[in-house]
C-alpha cells in the first residue's frame, strides 16, 4: 500500500514535465522540394529529384538543367542510411578555369520517411541539398552514394548534374 501511494504521487509530479517537456520540443521543419522558397533573389528554385527506385534501375544518372541569376537548385536524393550507404555530405561542384564558382552548395539535410508524425524505421528517406547560384556559366555538381567505411562499396549510385547559368 505504501508502496503504491509513494509511486502515485512519483507519477503525478512527473507526469506534467514530461507533458510540458514533449509539447515544448522545438519542431524542425525539414527542407524539402515542396517547402523550401525561392533562396536566391526571389527567384523559383528549380528541383530534381531522383528515388530509390530509380537508383535501384539506372545506378549512374546524368541530368542536364538550367538556372536563371539569381536562382537556386534544391536536389532531393532518395537515401537509406540503414543500410550502411549514405551520399556524401558535400556535392563535387566544378570551379571555373579561374578558380570561381558559379554556384554554391547552401545546405544538406536528411529528410527521414514518416507515417504522421512518426518515423518508419528501415524505410529510404531523402537527402535534400540546396544550391544558389553565384554568377553565370556552367558547371558540374556530382553526387556519391558509397559505404564511407574503408573496404566498404564505393560509387554504387552517382548522378551528374550539368548546370547552365543564365
């Protein structure tokens, strides 16, 4: 009996900060194709985006694409972590003969799958990247899907993206 009085009572003190606790987590918004807004001068970000399936089906793809100045590019690449592959963090984007870039990688954020608001565990998910363009011209931006691991497969899926600048 006592017992059970002690545990009552731990369980009402608790039970209000953990409910002020979850409702105050911060929600994260996840940078997706369909919620990411024109970045760089107001601009419409163009987007590409590429499954799992069809990684699964054509494992080195290469797209042709062409952005206005100012403009911005949103590339969502489909992506399963769980299974050891991953893409790297940062694109490979070709510098002019100078040494300057026509565009910028802004950021990279993994968008894992959900049903509602909670997460599918072993289910392929995203990664998003967002570039801005810099001036105009062409360039290259390459992207690598690999087991990072030393002895781990590399290259398994690559896209190429042939960027024109106008």
């Amino acid at each position: 009996m006592k017992k059970a009085l002690i545990f009552g009572l731990v369980m009402a003190i608790m039970l209000p900060l953990f409910v002020i606790g979850c409702t105050q987590a911060e929600l994260k918004t996840q940078p997706t194709p369909s919620n990411v807004p024109a970045l760089n001068g107001g601009e419409e970000a163009k987007t590409i985006e590429i499954s799992t399936d069809e990684f699964a089906a054509q494992n080195h793809i290469v797209k042709d694409i062409e952005l206005k100045y100012p403009g911005s590019l949103i590339v969502s690449l489909g992506s399963n972590p769980t299974t050891g592959f991953s893409w790297e963090e940062d694109a490979a984007i070709a510098m002019l003969l100078k040494g300057e870039m026509v565009l910028e990688q802004v950021s990279h954020e993994y968008v894992e799958p959900q049903e509602g608001d909670e997460p599918i565990m072993g289910a392929p998910g995203k990664d998003v990247w967002v570039f801005d363009t810099k001036a105009t011209g062409t360039t290259t931006v390459k992207f690598t899907y690999s087991r990072p691991w030393e002895g781990g497969e590399k290259g398994e899926w690559t896209l190429r993206i042939d960027v024109t600048i106008k």
